[in-house]
C-alpha cells in the first residue's frame, strides 16, 4: 500500500522558552533569546517550534511546480552549534545584495542565512532582510529587488 511522505518539521507543542534555555553556551543562549525576540518584533507572531530544532514565527503555505504543497515558518531559526540558521525567503542573495553587502560577516545557502554571532553583524540589515522575506511570504512584496 502506498503511503504519502508526511513532513518532520511541522509546528509541534514543544516549549520554545525551555528548548532556548537548553542551549548550551551562555553567548549563544542569549544570542538565541535576543534574535527570537527580534523575529516576533518584526512578524508579530509568536515563536513555535518547528520540529526538534527550528523556532518559527506565523507560516504560509507553499506549492512545488510539481504540484506537491507544505507549510513554513514566515521566518525561523535554529541556533546550531557553531552558528544560527536563519530561514528567509528563498533566493534572498539574488533579491538583496545591497542588504546582504550592509549585514556584516556571515554565509548563506539556498535559503539560510548563516550567522555566528549577533554583535557582528548590522541588526538594521537584519531586520529588513526579515520584513521583505514575510512580505514576500504573505505576498505583498513579490519584485522587490536590492
């Protein structure tokens, strides 16, 4: 009989306060607690874990050209171990390069944003990179370019 793959990161009811408080290091703990507080600032949503790992404020649905559809977070993140994960919207280094030139050190990959520590990085370009990731999610912002 033939089963459909069910998704692993799917909101769950897991606390967001106690799996930030599990973080090992002191800097990271707070790093971590200071960039949830900054993503339900910018989202008005409330963190929810997604999965074991990725704390994710509000979703939207997307749809594959090959017809297959999920939920995602607006915006989330994850605090790994040795940097934070921050989930934008895909293509951002395409669709902001002068943002990304302003944000100070960090990596990316088709749709992370790789970060080791707040402090060094442009909490302003941060925050616009999050704004036009959820207008874009929500639809608003769908050429918005620079």
């Amino acid at each position: 009989m033939a089963t459909s793959k069910q998704p692993v990161t799917v909101p769950t009811g897991a606390s967001v306060d106690d799996f930030l408080a599990a973080v090992p290091d002191d800097r990271r703990r707070a790093d971590a607690e200071r960039l949830c507080a900054l993503l339900g600032d910018i989202t008005g949503e409330p963190p929810v874990m997604w999965g074991p790992s990725i704390v994710g404020f509000g979703s939207y649905r997307y749809t594959y050209e090959s017809g297959r559809t999920g939920d995602w977070p607006l915006v989330g993140f994850s605090p790994r171990k040795q940097q934070f994960v921050v989930y934008l919207v895909g293509g951002f280094e395409e669709r902001y390069p002068s943002v990304l030139a302003r944000l100070g050190p960090h990596k990316t990959g088709k749709g992370c944003l790789y970060l080791k520590r707040l402090d060094d990085i442009d909490e302003r370009a941060l925050r616009e990179l999050v704004e036009r990731t959820v207008r874009v999610h929500k639809g608003v912002d769908r050429a918005s370019r620079g």
